[in-house]
C-alpha cells in the first residue's frame, strides 16, 4: 500500500526525502517488512499472513486509468511491487511460513477492485511466498487459469471459495466442484477457505452471525474432498 499512496493515490513524483528515487522507496519498505518480520518471529510468530490490497488496485479497470493520467505504466508499477515483496521475502526466517492474502478489499460486504486476477497473476507467482490466499467467490474472480505456474512451485493456493460477503450459502457439491477445478490447475498444493474475514471492518459485514456460523461449518463438512 505504501507505493500506492506515494506515488499514485496522491500523484506526488517529489518528496522532501526521497525525491523521485523509487528504487530507495523500494529499498526501505523491504528492508521495514524484513524488519518486522523478523521481530515478529523473535516474538514466536510461525505463520505470518500479509493482507496485501496493492496488488488488487491493479486489476481493477477505473483504478489503471488514474495510473494512466498520472504518467505511470502498468507494468512498471507491478515490477515495483514484486521488487518490494520479493526484498522483503530474502531473509525470512527459518521455519517461518509467509502467505499472502491477495484482498479486493471489503468495506461493509462491498469489494473495493473488480476484474480478473489474469494481468498480476503470473508477476505474482514469482514472488516466494509459502502461500497464496486468492478470492474466488463470485463470477468476479475469472478462472484459475492465470495461476497455472503455481504448478511449478512448492507454494499453496489457498482457494478462497466461500464468500463472507454474500448471505446466500453455498452448496458443499458447488464448493468441491470449483475446488477440484482450481486444483487441476494449480496441483495438489491447494487448500479451501473463506474468500475474506467476516468482519474486516468495526461494522462488520451483512451477514449475520448464524449464516456465517452455517458458512463455517460448510468448509469444515468439505474436508471429505480436501
């Protein structure tokens, strides 16, 4: 997020202490995440999992025309952020497990980004992570198709499958349907959750408490398939 408010959100291409270097921006914010992770460690955290929205600014259509009308390109903006994740990945812990939650935001049941995951999701899949929480609960989210290089690594996609946004309750036959569809995809490191929190933000989401419990013990029925 801090590149995105930097040098985007805000249109600022000058700055009292960097100037324009975006390269000792991407320097620092690795260097800040190595600094955290390793105190969080120091204080036995084993799993760590990073709610990263960055990311999913960039899927989203109206969000790339403001890029656009700033003078950014796309793609450089994507190598940024695999600069910043992969700088923040080399000195991971022994033993500690790093995922990441690729998060279209959630504000009250409503998602921030909209679009396919097809144009970030092969930069994505170069960045070491141990896992990849990935939203998958509506027609929104496209195939898994853009992550079939997950195939070739040690990484697991988590597919989030079970919306914490819509009431509506999915069905345990419709869940291992797209599960098994993800995995032909993606291979035997897969695993199923909750597209998102229930409650990401103070006023929660509109889903009330014994849906999302009955949400809840649907993903703990699906482990039959898993």
């Amino acid at each position: 997020m801090i590149l995105v408010d930097h040098f985007l959100q805000l249109g600022i291409k000058d700055t009292p202490y960097y100037g324009n270097d975006i390269d000792l921006v991407i320097e620092d914010t690795g260097t800040a995440f190595q600094a955290a992770i390793q105190e969080l460690y120091d204080h036995g955290c084993r799993y760590l999992q990073i709610d990263d929205t960055s990311w999913t600014y960039m899927i989203d259509d109206r969000f790339n025309e403001k890029v656009t009308a700033l003078g950014y390109q796309k793609e450089e903006i994507l190598e940024w952020f695999r600069r910043v994740s992969t700088k923040a990945l080399e000195h991971k812990p022994e033993g500690m497990i790093i995922a990441n939650h690729f998060c279209k935001g959630n504000f009250k049941g409503n998602p921030l980004f909209s679009e396919f995951y097809d144009s970030v999701a092969e930069i994505i899949s170069t960045i070491p992570y141990d896992g990849f929480f990935v939203e998958y609960d509506d027609d929104r989210s496209g195939s898994f198709a853009p992550w079939a290089l997950l195939k070739e690594t040690n990484a697991t996609f988590v597919a989030g499958l079970i919306s914490t946004k819509n009431p509506a309750l999915e069905t345990h036959d419709d869940i291992k349907k797209r599960y098994l569809e993800a995995k032909a995809v993606v291979g035997d490191n897969i695993a199923l959750s909750p597209q998102c929190g229930f409650a990401s933000v103070e006023e929660g989401n509109t889903i009330d408490e014994e849906i999302q419990w009955k949400k809840i013990d649907l993903l703990v029925s699906c482990r039959d398939f898993l």
